[in-house]
C-alpha cells in the first residue's frame, strides 16, 4: 500500500517531538533516538521503531488530521500520559553490539541508568535518563521464530533475519510498521504487511492463519489492542481465535503466561471492558468453566476503578494498603472471581498459578471475613453502634473496603450497616487516638495486651462519635481501667 502523504516525514518528526512533550520528555527524547540512530549508521547496523509506537504515532497523525480526525476521535491512544513511555528498537546487526556502542559512548553512557544485555536471546534492556524521567527502551535483533509446539516459546534464529521476516513473525499487522531511526533516513516508514492499511481501518489482524495457535497468549493480546485502540478484531481474525479456542489452545499455555497476561489487562484504563470481551469471547471459559465475567463483576470492578482513582480517598488507602497499585490489583482480582465458590476459587488460583499468598489473600475477603460481616450485618438491630464498631475493629480494613464495593446499591436497613462502615473506615482508619501505647503505660496500665485492647475500645468509641479529644480518651481509660487496677490493689 502507498504510504499517505500525511504520513511524510515532516508529520512523522513533528508528530514524535510533540509525543515526545507530552509525555515530558521534551526534544531530548527526540535527540536521544537520533544520537541512537547516528551510532547505528556509523557501525553499519540498520535499525528500526518497530511495534507499539510507530503505530501509535500513526494513530496520533490520524486523529490531528482533519480527513480522519472524526473517525479516530474515541481512538484512547496517548490520552493518558501517567505512564513511563516504553519503546522497541529492532537492529539488523546484532542489538548487543548496538547497546554496546550505546554504553561506551561519550554523550550517551550518562544518560545510560540501567542496563541488561541477553546475548543468547539477541536482546538487550536499556533505560535511560530522560528530563529527569525514565525512559525504557527494549532493543532486540531482527529474527524469525520457529514453534515446535502449540503455546510454547519458539526456536529464535538471529543469525540471516532481514526486517521483512522479522515483521511477518510478528502478532498483529498493526505492530509490524517501522520508522528506521538510522541518520540517512531517519523516521522513513518501512511496512511489509497490510499494517499502515488495518491501522486506518481500525483492524486488528494476525498475520497468518495459525497465529493462534502458536502463541495462544495472542488471543488476549487481540482483545487487549481492540479495546485499547478502539479497533475491531478482522473477521476472518476472529474466526481463526474461534477456531482456536475450539481446539483448547488455551490449555497449552501455563498459568503464569496466562496470569501476565490478564495483570496487563488489570492495568488498563477500564479493565472491565476487556474480560467483558473475554467474557464474549469464551476466552474465560476456556481458562476454567467456572471462570465468568458477569453483570456483578462488571460493576464491582467499576467502582474499584473509580475508587481508587478518586484523589479523596488516597489517605484511607494509604492507611489500608502498603503498596496502592497492589492492592487495586489484588481487589481487581476478587472482583472478576466475585461469585466462584471456595472450591472453584482453588482450581481457578491454581490454573493461573497466583500462589498461596495470593490464594489466602482473596479466600479472606471474599469469604472467611465475609462470612463475620455478613453475620454482624444479619444480627446488627440498629440500638448497639459502639459494639458494632468494637465488631468492625477486628475485620481487616481492606475486606470491610471490598464488602462497601460488593454492595454499593444495598437497600434499608442494610443501608443503616453499609453507612456505620463506612463511618468505621473513614473515622477509625485516619482519626487515629490522641493517646499512645505509652500514654497508657504511663497513667500505670503496664500489660502490654491491656493497652491494645484499650486502643482498640478508643478507635470504637471515636469512630462512634462518643470521644472527641484527648481528654474524653483519659477520662475513658481512667474510669473504665485504672479504677479497677486500683480497687484489686
């Protein structure tokens, strides 16, 4: 196919520099690949933008032009500039003996933070220092790839690839347009496939006809890219995924391959609309018959997202979670395994090998401290609030937070409950007690569990409304503790 004229090099360049911007990286991002490019050239390597940005440069041209802008406007690419901006670079010529030029050269050895060479796989890891941000850039050598068996990882050759063979043993047509960064002509398109056209027409497709069955993993790589991009799966794609998924390619892929796949799917934008395709799909179904996405996964999932992207709720979070990103990811997890009982939990954790850790962690909330809550639920007559609370107290913050999510829409009186937790949380999580542990100690209460459990009555009664300062606390501990100790002295 012609390559468009909105496609020329002036585009292409103006197009990068203000990618490049957006993101913060500046023209030195742009200097960085042409400084690349340059050393490429001068050792007589050829080397090329392949994947995911060249196609999505495309795509940015597409929705700035005024032909095509309308068309592209839902297009999601490059709408969100939170993320570190990763790039490939595929070198005829060796990508160790590219990186190796890299890291002994003068300029760009100090902008050269981290570096990982694999010369038996012909790739090479490298991360670099851009205006103060990271930019991580995946060099590898042209190959082909040859697969002996169905979800296995393939035979790679590096020795004779060009970057036509290299392109067709690519995923998808989409990702197999490159921009040669060499200095002679830097930033002209290469295309070898009908990539530049299913990028216009917005079509994902493989590019070849047992893709599939291949790498299966590609199944929900096609889903991943079709809603990201806003594309569609091509028809005869689609049939060929069907057709696979018939022949239970799925099951030739381990667990972690599969599980790597569904955590990139979890850091999308709107994850729910992804497994909602699986759903479709059967793509779920094919991992395990009990696996399903329905209506209820949906929604839990939805409002995990937007909980976890609202600024105001950023310290409860802090408080519940060392780590914020895991923690979504984990309650991400028992929203699309809310429904599955304990024994179809277990089969699911164990195809996907998510090990024990994680297995305990989502049997706790989704049902042993389920099961406490949902018995204080069914047993709370609305008059014994500071007991309640005392209740609460002990259930770990984070099923509480995943219970709020399960039963947002919840009717009176579990309406009353659902409020009294959320209290709990917001009052027992942040207002921490004026007094310490050594406070306690110090007004002459020295056993150590005493002291916990008098905290923990604090935490009840503030978040119950019934201590309001330091001095309702001392008060509290003193005629419900220290007259006791007194008396049995």
């Amino acid at each position: 196919m012609t390559v468009p004229d909105f496609f020329g090099k002036y585009s292409l360049e103006k197009s990068v520099k203000k990618i490049f911007h957006d993101y913060g990286y500046g023209v030195s991002a742009l200097n960085l690949i042409k400084s690349i490019g340059s050393l490429s050239e001068k050792y007589g390597f050829k080397s090329f933008l392949i994947g995911g940005f060249p196609r999505d440069v495309l795509i940015y041209i597409l929705k700035s032009n005024a032909e095509t802008g309308e068309y592209y406007k839902s297009s999601k690419v490059f709408n969100d500039y939170s993320r570190f901006l990763d790039l490939d670079v595929a070198v005829q010529g060796g990508s160790e003996n590219l990186v190796s030029a890299v890291k002994n050269d003068k300029n760009l050895k100090s902008l050269l933070h981290y570096l990982n060479i694999h010369e038996r796989f012909g790739t090479a890891i490298a991360e670099f220092c851009v205006s103060g941000k990271p930019l991580k850039i995946d060099f590898a050598s042209l190959r082909t790839e040859t697969y002996i068996k169905s979800g296995v990882l393939p035979k790679v050759d590096t020795s004779s690839a060009t970057l036509e063979k290299d392109t067709l043993r690519r995923d998808f047509t989409v990702n197999t347009v490159a921009f040669s960064i060499n200095r002679s002509n830097f930033l002209e398109i290469k295309s070898y496939s009908s990539g530049i056209e299913d990028i216009l027409n917005k079509k994902i497709k493989i590019l070849h006809d047992s893709s599939f069955i291949d790498d299966p993993t590609r199944i929900f790589r096609a889903v991943r890219f079709e809603k990201r991009l806003d594309f569609r799966i091509d028809r005869r794609t689609l049939k060929l995924l069907k057709n696979a998924l018939s022949q239970k390619v799925i099951d030739n892929v381990s667990g972690k391959r599969i599980t790597a796949e569904l955590y990139i799917l979890l850091k999308e934008k709107n994850p729910e609309i992804y497994f909602e395709r699986l759903e479709k799909l059967r793509i779920l179904n094919s991992i395990n018959p009990n696996f399903k996405f329905l209506k209820k996964n949906r929604i839990i999932v939805k409002r995990i997202n937007r909980y976890f992207n609202e600024a105001k709720n950023f310290k409860i979070l802090n408080e519940i979670f060392k780590n914020i990103a895991e923690g979504k990811k984990l309650f991400y997890l028992a929203g699309i395994f809310y429904g599955l009982n304990e024994k179809e939990l277990k089969e699911v954790s164990e195809r996907l090998k998510l090990g024990n850790a994680v297995e305990e962690y989502l049997k706790k909330i989704l049902f042993l401290d389920r099961d406490i809550i949902y018995n204080l639920k069914n047993n709370y007559k609305g008059n014994n609030a500071v007991g309640l609370y005392k209740n609460l107290n002990k259930i770990d913050g984070k099923s509480l937070l995943f219970y709020l999510f399960c039963n947002e829409d919840e009717k009176k009186p579990d309406l009353i409950f659902r409020k009294i937790v959320v209290r709990y949380l917001e009052k027992s999580v942040l207002e921490k007690p004026f007094l310490s542990g050594g406070d306690i100690k110090a007004m002459g209460i020295c056993e150590g569990p005493i002291c916990g459990i008098i905290l923990n009555e604090i935490k009840s009664l503030k978040a119950a409304g019934k201590l309001k300062n330091k001095t309702d606390e001392i008060k509290y501990v003193e005629s419900h503790y220290l007259k006791n100790i007194k008396k049995n002295r």
